[in-house]
C-alpha cells in the first residue's frame, strides 16, 4: 500500500522531475556565465516546486535512487529552507482541511474539570517559550535528513510526548538529589513494575505538549586540536522563541477515602517537589536531546498560569504566577497552608 502511495504521488510530479533533471543537463552543456546563471535560476524553481508538490523525503530517495537528478541539491535546497522558522500548520492544511480547528479545540491546551476527580487532584498549566531550540529523534526512519524532530502521527506536528516529559521531570529531580527511593518520589512517578510486592503506581499524568513551528540546527563538532568543524550535522528542531503549553495532573487515587491532616501535607510537600522539578528541569538541566550542549531550555517568563488544588482551603495568589520563581514561591505557600489547616470532614464528590 505505501509504496502504491509513493507510486501515485511521483507519478502526479513526473513532469517536475523531469523539468529538474533538464534544467541540471543545461548547467553542465552551458556555454557562458549567462547561460548557466539561467539554468541554476530555473532548477532552483523546479527544486521549490518539488518541495511544495511531493513530501520532500519521497522526492530525495526517488532521486538518489534513480539519479534522475541531483539528490544532494534537492536536499541542500530543503535544509536551507528549513533554516527558516516553518509554519507547520501549512503542511497541516496541505493534509487535512478541518486539522487546525480540530486540533486547536482538543489538543493545544488540554481542559481539565477537577470537580469530576477526587479531593486534592492537582493541576497544573502553563505557557512556555524556548529560550533555546528543542531537539529530539522521531522513529520514523524514512526522512530526508538523519535526524527529525519527534511528529505527532496524526497531526503531523512537532510534540513533546508524555513519557518524555514525565522522564525529564524525573531526571531533573534526581539531579536536585530527589532518589527512587524517597516516599515523595514513590508518591509522584510510582517505582519499578518488577517491585512486585511494593508496587505502586505514580500519582502523576502528563499531558502531550504540541509545537507549531519548525526549524533547523546545524551542531558541527569541533575537532580539539583544529579547534574547527568540518563535519556540520544538521537536526530538524523547533526553534528559540516558540510557544509551548504543558500540562500536569496529580491524582491521589490511592488515598481517596481519606481526609486527613496527613494527607494535606503530603499534597503540599508533593506540590513544592513539583514546582522545583519544573523549575529546574526547563530552565536549568532542560528537556529532549543534546540538553549538554544547552538544547531545551526555556524563558523565565510564563503565561496563562494554572495552579488549582480541589481543596477548601485552597488559597489565590497575591500575584500574577508569570514566571518559574513566582510559581515556586505560591507551591511553598500553598504547602504551608496545607500543613496548617485544619481537620476537616471528607469532601463532597
């Protein structure tokens, strides 16, 4: 079936292949500079018409395979058009008409009702923007460089997945000397499915964060005695100054039927880990690939700030929460606030 697909698709630009391939002979026939310049001018055309017409990582394999035309222009022509910030929405509507209104009603900011879960569920949501590009490796292999950034299946989009976010938020916790083994830990992200007698789920559920822009990155390793690179490697990201919205739910299940002193103070000390591992994981140790070399970070600043506790005593910030230190600074208020409420009977489903 894909390769019928693949079929189909080259067919439906067989003219434009041909057109490229014409245009790259009258480069090499060209007798003058006028000539020639003529002739790069109209294969450029063709290789952005390509790009536009078929997926990109179709064209180049056909042309590499075939030799129909030059494959290493056609993808030198892609990568400098991806150092530019891309719209991915464009290619979204390319696919599929009612994508972007589909997505933008159920994905790009997730709508959660605390009053449907149990007393104490925790959530957080917030806007974020990269202060350094975010780079991670997609499974797919069929690609027109080695290296693209993580796609949703569906909408086609950049996308932090949940797993990766609840291992970075993990990572960063440990490096705040926060161990497997500490109950807050075991509260929050649960322990190992092998630990068949002390099993336990985590109470944490992370939700997919979608970026709407894409870019390029060129990392070239520098050679320590030549203190120069001469092997540039090119990684599809999502660039510096790009809006992301991450959500955090904390639902503890396993003390549902209690309303204890106990059980307020394990929520706020859970609530301040959360808010320091945030803290560090997007602004000091960062999140995807290459976070050594200063990839996926983000600004201080953030918007559209949610923190809500279903909870009584549940207090409202002084303060706008538009920035990582503000939101830490409310986590640890709220902690105390908890810790030093009083006994109440249980909450009302």
């Amino acid at each position: 079936m894909i390769r019928d697909y693949i079929s189909h698709e080259l067919q439906s630009a067989s003219q434009q292949i041909k057109d490229l391939s014409q245009h790259e002979g009258d480069i090499q026939k060209a007798r003058n500079r006028q000539e020639r310049n003529a002739a790069e001018g109209k294969a450029r055309i063709a290789r952005e018409d390509l790009l536009m017409a078929l997926s990109p990582a179709t064209t180049y394999e056909y042309l590499d395979v075939t030799h129909t035309a030059n494959a290493t222009e056609f993808r030198s022509a892609w990568q400098k058009k991806n150092l530019l910030v891309e719209d991915c929405f464009q290619e979204l509507d390319k696919r599929w008409k009612g994508g972007r209104r589909y997505y933008n009603d159920l994905f790009a900011s997730p709508k959660i009702d605390l009053a449907v879960l149990p007393p104490y569920s925790l959530f957080i949501q917030f806007t974020f923007t990269l202060s350094q590009p975010y780079i991670s490796h997609d499974e797919q292999d069929f690609y027109i460089i080695d290296n693209p950034v993580r796609k949703d299946k569906i909408f086609g989009l950049p996308y932090i997945a949940s797993t990766s976010w609840k291992g970075s938020l993990r990572a960063a916790l440990w490096q705040l000397k926060y161990k497997e083994k500490d109950p807050s830990i075991r509260r929050l992200f649960g322990n190992d499915k092998d630990a068949i007698k002390e099993f336990q789920a985590g109470r944490l559920y992370f939700y997919p964060t979608f970026f709407t822009s894409k870019s390029l990155e060129i990392i070239n390793r520098q050679d320590r005695k030549l203190r120069s690179g001469k092997d540039p490697i090119p990684f599809e990201s999502v660039p510096a100054g790009t809006n992301g919205v991450f959500t955090l739910l904390s639902i503890p299940f396993d003390i549902v039927s209690q309303d204890t002193q106990e059980t307020r103070t394990q929520i706020g000390i859970d609530l301040e880990i959360v808010a320091k591992g945030l803290q560090a994981m997007f602004r000091t140790h960062g999140f995807g690939a290459k976070t050594n070399s200063g990839f996926g970070l983000a600004r201080e600043s953030l918007q559209n700030v949610r923190l809500e506790i279903r909870a009584s005593e549940m207090p409202k910030p002084a303060e706008p929460l538009n920035s990582f230190d503000k939101l830490l600074t409310f986590a640890t208020e709220l902690k105390r606030t908890l810790a030093g409420a009083p006994k109440e009977g249980r909450h009302e489903q």
